[in-house]
C-alpha cells in the first residue's frame, strides 16, 4: 500500500449518494433490474417493486430508469402526501405546465410510464388517482413499497387486480454482501481493501447487519472511520494486509448491535 490514507476515502465511499451509476449488481438485484427492463416492452398498469427498508429498491429504481433512457419515462423519487402536489408536479414533468392531466392525456398517442419510490407514503386519494390514470390505458406505473402489514393491505385494495407483476426483493446473503463490499471499493480504485473483505469478514459483517444495504452502509462507515483514527494517530496498530476482527466488533458496538 502507499502512503494514502485510503481508509479515509473508503469511509467517505459508503456515505449515501443516490446516484443511478452507484448502483453496484449483484445477483439478486440483477435478476429484478433484467426483468423490469424487460416488462417494459409489455402491456401492464402496475408493477410493485416491494421489500423492506435498506433492501436497494430506491436504487434499482433508479438504476432503471437510467438503463432504459425513455423520455416517456418519468422518475419521481420522493413521496407525495398532497393529491394537488402529485398533479401539479406531474403536469410539469410531462407537460411543462399545470395542466388538467386526464385532459390533456385524451389528445395523445403516448402511454407515460412512472417509476414512483416510496408509495406506501402515499394518502388513499392519492392511490385512487393512481389506479384512475391506470384506467385510461395512457400512463402505467412501477411502484416500490416498503414491506409491512400496512402496506400489503395498501397493496390488496388499490392495485390486487391490476398488477401485472410483483417483484419482492430480499436482503443479500453473505456470499453477496461480500461481493457487494468488494465491487463498491473496487470502483473507487481500491483495491487493497476490496482484498480484506474475506468470506470471514463478510459474513461477521452480514451477521450484525442482516445484510441491509442502508445499515452495512452505516456500518462501513463506522468501521472505516476507526481505522482512519488508527491509521493516524496509532499507525503501527494498523495491519494494512486484513481488517482486525476487533475493529468490526467495535463498529457493532458503536452501533449498538453488539453489547460490550
């Protein structure tokens, strides 16, 4: 290794970013990205992208509608908790003005799509607006809801018989958080540390975050921020060839996932 503090950077890697070229893929994240890419070149009104929270739905949303690159597509990735707001929004995405949409829509020959994250915020008369625009056979939507009781009711009464298909995402297993860890640092040109990221390492990792890609984020974080401590003020208790599995324990008890 140099002389660059490298944890320092890899610290500052694992900060929330949200941007689509962050998206790192593994296996399972892949197999939902190919198949709402593939989706879109069929008829539907809804797709739910479901799972719980940390589990990359935001991110494979984005992803997707970065990979697919159609102006008919239209990402909306925040929440809306006001109907007016939702219609004054979407008017000016699709019209660049404030429009009455189920008007405007009778003299067009496109079918809008819309990636909607965080639905499962919405109020129920945002959800009925939805499944009416859906009626018209001019706007479709792929929509991401957290997984709980509430929302897969939400689920059942606004859209059970018009999804055309449900993709559940799951967190990764161990064997994908390490490849998750060491893609994202190999990204970042460094690979000095995707190297330390062993299976041993990975799963001791995994076991303290259940996998959550927002929680190992955090924890990352956590870990790189005491070896960047160590790397500066204790240099010699750094061994540059692995990560110590007490500096990971630390990292949980930091977080409060492990009880010191």
């Amino acid at each position: 290794m140099s002389n660059e503090n490298i944890y320092k950077r890899a610290k500052e890697l694992f900060f929330e970013k949200n941007s689509p070229t962050d998206f790192i893929a593994i296996d399972s994240n892949i197999i939902h990205l190919e198949a709402l890419k593939s989706s879109m070149s069929n008829r539907f009104k809804f797709i739910l992208l479901t799972g719980e929270p940390g589990v990359g739905k935001s991110m494979l949303l984005k992803r997707a509608h970065y990979e697919i690159a159609d102006e008919d597509i239209v990402l909306i990735d925040y929440p809306f908790l006001s109907l007016h707001d939702f219609q004054q929004t979407l008017s000016h995405k699709l019209f660049a003005k404030e429009s009455n949409l189920l008007e405007k829509i009778k003299s067009s020959s496109k079918i809008y799509t819309l990636f909607l994250d965080e639905v499962q915020l919405y109020p129920d008369e945002l959800l009925e607006y939805l499944r009416l625009l859906s009626d018209t056979q001019k706007f479709r939507f792929v929509l991401t809801f957290h997984t709980d009781k509430d929302s897969e009711k939400l689920q059942q009464k606004h859209f059970a018989t018009r999804t055309y298909k449900m993709l559940h995402m799951n967190p990764p297993n161990p064997k994908e958080l390490q490849i998750y860890l060491q893609k994202k640092l190999l990204h970042a040109s460094l690979p000095e540390l995707a190297r330390t990221i062993d299976k041993k390492r990975a799963k001791l990792i995994h076991h303290f975050t259940q996998g959550n890609l927002r929680q190992t984020d955090k924890f990352l974080i956590t870990l790189f921020d005491i070896m960047d401590y160590f790397y500066t003020n204790h240099p010699t208790k750094i061994n540059t060839n692995k990560i110590p599995i007490k500096y990971i324990e630390m990292s949980a008890i930091h977080l409060g996932l492990l009880d010191a």
